[in-house]
C-alpha cells in the first residue's frame, strides 16, 4: 500500500476545502491533475475516499477518508 506525499497533501486540501475545485485551487494544480491523483489513493487503499454529488460541487469523507484523515 504505497502513496505518495503529494496525495497525502492532495487528499487533506480536499478534506479541508469540502471541493475538489477548490482544493486544487489551494495546491495550485489543475482539477483534472488532482482528482487523478485521489484516484490512484483510492485505488490503492480499496475504496472511495470521497462522496461525490454529482453537480453539487461539494464532498465528504466516507469511513475509509475519516479513518486516513
């Protein structure tokens, strides 16, 4: 279960900031290049770190996020 610090930082802007436009906006990164990023986290801990409404702009922590952050 390897990742990156820079999806560690990733994953705590977007915790913190609730959006994921925002967060990248925070890390100064693109949308696209973040949420590739929480993929891969996600990936390789087996589970979706995130709610994501679609349209809604806004997101939470599932158990899997609230237990890594």
């Amino acid at each position: 279960m390897n990742f990156t610090l820079r999806q560690i930082s990733y994953f705590l802007a977007v915790a913190r900031f609730g959006s994921f436009g925002a967060a990248a906006n925070a890390v100064h990164v693109s949308q696209p290049g973040l949420s590739s990023q929480i993929a891969e986290l996600e990936t390789r801990l087996g589970g979706q770190l995130f709610h994501r409404s679609p349209g809604a702009g806004r997101v939470v922590l599932t158990q899997l996020g609230e237990r890594l952050l």
